[in-house]
C-alpha cells in the first residue's frame, strides 16, 4: 500500500476528530476526540517515517503518545473536580472561570 | 495481504472515531475509542513500526482506556444533557460538522497537490531491524536524550498536578458537610463516645452536643 492511504487515513480520522471536539458538549468524549486528533497525527508521523526510512518519526510518536498521557491525567483530574464541586459537566454551562 | 489488512484495519480505525464522536453514551464512546486505538496498532505494524504499535495497545489501550472507564464509571457515564444553556450552542452543533467538512477538504487538496514524490510509493527499502525497540531506543538515549529527560519531567508534573486537582478538599462538598453535621449532632451522656472516653465531655451536659470542634 502506498505511504499516500495512510495519510488519506490520516486526516479523516483527524477531522471527524475535529468535529467532534466542535459538536459534543461533554468534556470527557471532548477528551477523547482529542485522543482522535493525536492519534492521527501520529499515524502520519510514522508513515512519513517508513517513507523517509529512519525512526525519528516513531521516536516524536511516541512523545506525543507521553504528551496526550499528561493531558488525560490533567483533564480527568479537572473533570473529577468539576464533579467534586456538584458543578454540571458540560462545556455550555461551564462558561464562567471563577470557583 | 497487506492490501486487505490495510483495509480492514483502516475501515475499523474510522467506524472506531465515527462511533467515538457519535454515540451518545461516553462509556460506549472509551470502548470503541478502544477497538480505534487496536486498529491504529494495526496500521502501525504495516508501517514496521513495531515498537509504537506495541506502545500503543499497551500505553493506550491499556493504561489511558482504564483511567478512561474508571473516570466515565465515577462521573456516572449517563446520557448527554440536552439542555443547552448557553445561547449559539445549537448553531455550533451545525457550524462544528461543516468546519470538520471544510477541514478535510483542505487536507485533500494539500495531499493531492504535494510534492512529495514518494507519497504515492511504498517507502523507503526495508532493512531489518527498522522500528525495532534496539533502533528506538538507541535514537532516545543518543540523539533524543534531551526530549527523552523533559518528556519524564513532564510525566511527573502531571501526575503531581493531576493529584492536586483530584484531591479532597474538606469543608467544601455535600458529603463533607453531611459527615459533620452528623458528628456534631446532639447525644445523650454516657453512650460510649470517644469524647467520653477521653475525658474532655461533661457528664452532666446530657443535652450538650458532644464531640464539637472543641474535643476533637
């Protein structure tokens, strides 16, 4: 298979990532949407790798696979304390940056 | 062969974002979060990226997807509310699907007017030992030290600050509140309290609240 399905892959998955981070209102699938969207672009970093033939492109892959680990801790521990305070958990209503 | 396992992988990894972003339960959306992580491994074992296909199915699939579940069990993994509270939220549910639409469009025309020449071939000559943990990580320890160090500096300032901000804090929830009004409720003397049993409540205040902030 050409390195050029990959990408077509690729970005699709990007956008209905996208789409979602656009469209749904609850911070954990917000979350995991943007799980979608690093995953793509991981998926496009390693097959630009197997197209140039060295592994720099999996060494940034796996970074950013270490990155999108910090942010599900942070976001879940933010979305664990939203819950915590009986505050709605959902971005709409969520409009306001005072405790 | 790998014609097909391209196919079904790349087919499942899309119904997999497909279902994340549509389903409305968010416990259904980790799981197929989960079949989308495996068929991405896939992808990545056609690539010959074996250690990031690895990586994946055991970081991701594994580890993240669990902290996922427990979180989506905790908050109560019930059905989107549907009461929009905010004014334009119905007019981003409409905007959102086409801005995804424009998105990809745009990427089309990046990728059909690259270029790259060797986007339409199958890469590089494979030569073995290409993605192997040994290639990895002798790239990390020589040439990515320094990403390698900030990356595990990283990993504890957000496992330290994910701690702070789960963290209980007293006297601000529902439960917390409940629990004292409980301890501070009025008891009649001589029913075995711990306050009794370490002298500090009067015998004679049979009516007193027993146990106040003043014992404890």
């Amino acid at each position: 298979m050409g390195i050029g399905w990959y990408l077509v892959v690729s970005a699709m998955v990007f956008c209905i990532g996208a789409g979602g981070v656009l469209t749904r209102r609850n911070p954990l699938v917000i979350l995991l949407c943007l799980e979608l969207m690093l995953n793509a672009a991981n998926l496009a970093l390693v097959a630009f790798s197997r197209m140039w033939g060295g592994e720099d492109g999996q060494v940034f892959a796996l970074i950013v696979m270490v990155v999108a680990a910090c942010e599900v801790t942070v976001g879940l521990g933010l979305i664990v304390a939203i819950h915590r305070r009986r505050l709605p958990v959902n971005v709409d209503e969520l409009n306001e940056l005072q405790g | 062969m790998s014609a097909v396992l391209f196919f079904v992988a790349a087919i499942g990894a899309i119904t997999g974002a497909i279902g994340v972003v549509t389903l409305r339960n968010p416990f259904y959306s980790v799981l197929a979060l989960v079949g989308h992580l495996i068929c991405l491994a896939a992808l990545f074992l056609l690539l010959r990226a074996e250690f990031v296909a690895a990586a994946q199915v055991v970081v991701y699939a594994g580890a993240v997807m669990v902290l996922y579940v427990f979180v989506v069990a905790y908050i109560g993994g019930g059905e989107e509310t549907t009461g929009f509270a905010a004014r334009g939220a119905g007019a981003l549910r409409v905007v959102g699907p086409l801005f995804a639409l424009a998105l990809a469009v745009e990427l089309c025309i990046a990728m059909l007017g690259s270029a790259l020449k060797g986007i339409s071939g199958k890469g590089a000559p494979y030569v073995a030992g290409f993605g192997s943990p040994r290639q990895i990580g002798q790239l990390f320890l020589t040439k990515y030290l320094f990403p390698f160090e900030v990356a595990s500096l990283l990993l504890l300032v957000a496992a330290v600050g994910a701690v702070l901000l789960a963290r209980r804090q007293r006297g601000l929830e529902g439960p917390d509140q409940q629990l004292e009004v409980m301890i501070r409720a009025p008891r009649p003397a001589y029913t075995g309290t711990m306050a009794e049993a370490a002298g500090s409540a009067r015998a004679a205040g049979a009516t007193e609240p027993v146990g106040g902030p003043g014992a404890t």
